[in-house]
C-alpha cells in the first residue's frame, strides 16, 4: 500500500483560482477600444520594423524562407538592367517633352522609338539569365527543398528599381553586408 499525500485534495474553484492571475479590466468600453488601438499600433510598428529588418516571421508568406533570403541576396549583390529600365524610360520621355526645334525633337523621337524595344529585349533577357540562374543555385544550396517560383520571385527582385526593393536589400552590389548603424 502506497502512502497519502498527506493533504485532502484542492476543490476545482480553489485550483483555478490560484491559477489565475488577476486581470484589470477597463471600466469602460471607450476605455477599451482605446487599450486596444494602442497595443494594434505597438504591435503593427514592431510588425513593420521586423519586416524592414528582414525577420521571417514579420515578413508576408511570399518573402519567407532561406531560398527566397537566397534570391535576394544573390540579386541584391548585383547591379542588373533590370533596375535601370524605368529611370531610362522615365528620362528618354522627360526628354521627348522638351519643347526644341523641329529637327531635335524629331532625333530624340527616333532615339525613343528605337531605344525601347532594344532596353525592353535587354531587360527581358536579362530576367530569363536571372531567373534560370537563381534557380540551378538554389536548387543546389538548397536541395529537397520547394524552390517553386523562386526564378521569377529573383527576376522580379531584378526588375525592380533598388530603393524601392522589399524587403529592403541586406547586401550592397559586389556582395558587402550592409551595416546597420
């Protein structure tokens, strides 16, 4: 025979109550909805912060995980033609809305007709070489892992103007960390 406890067992309402701990509740419903804006706001500016760091759980699904990180950081560390096509499009037509002799005009307007289709082939190109080779990198760093999606997620990084990257780059073209000072 196996000795007692040597006490009478707790009543439920007695346990539960030493579990508990003591909650302050508002007093009133404006007072609540005013805690509660106030820890939505504190939680979204830790939210936001944690998605500029770069932290995965902070970021959207379609940023998560080491092959995307990878993805990232192998078009970050390179300057592409990608990044350079929208400020070459936004000039070459600031420049064809320049008031000027005929002449001038008419030359900036053959420069434009046929400089885009030529940018737009080098931009396209270059995205297919950036997605194909993300893709063999990737799957070789990264084996048995999903790499689904993840050359056209690295050739739409490429496409994209550098300051305006999310999330934001960690790496400076040539492949340096960026300090965070």
């Amino acid at each position: 025979m196996t000795p007692g406890k040597g006490r009478p067992t707790p009543k439920r309402s007695d346990a539960q109550g030493r579990r508990r701990s003591p909650i302050t509740a508002p007093s009133n419903r404006k007072e609540a909805y005013k805690q509660a804006r106030e820890r939505q706001a504190s939680e979204r500016v830790q939210a936001r912060e944690g998605m500029l760091r770069g932290e995965d759980r902070y970021l959207p699904v379609r940023d998560r995980g080491k092959p995307r990180r990878f993805a990232r950081d192998w078009v970050d560390r390179r300057r592409l033609p990608g990044q350079y096509f929208l400020p070459a499009v936004l000039l070459v037509m600031l420049a064809s809305m320049i008031p000027g002799p005929v002449g001038m005009r008419s030359v900036i307007l053959t420069i434009y007709t046929l400089a885009l289709p030529v940018t737009m082939i080098v931009v396209i190109g270059s995205a297919f070489w950036v997605s194909s080779r993300v893709k063999r990198e990737a799957a070789e760093k990264f084996p048995g892992e999903n790499l689904k999606g993840i050359g056209f997620y690295a050739a739409m990084r490429a496409s994209q103007i550098r300051r305006l990257r999310f999330p934001k780059p960690t790496v400076l073209p040539g492949g340096k960390p960026i300090s965070t000072q």
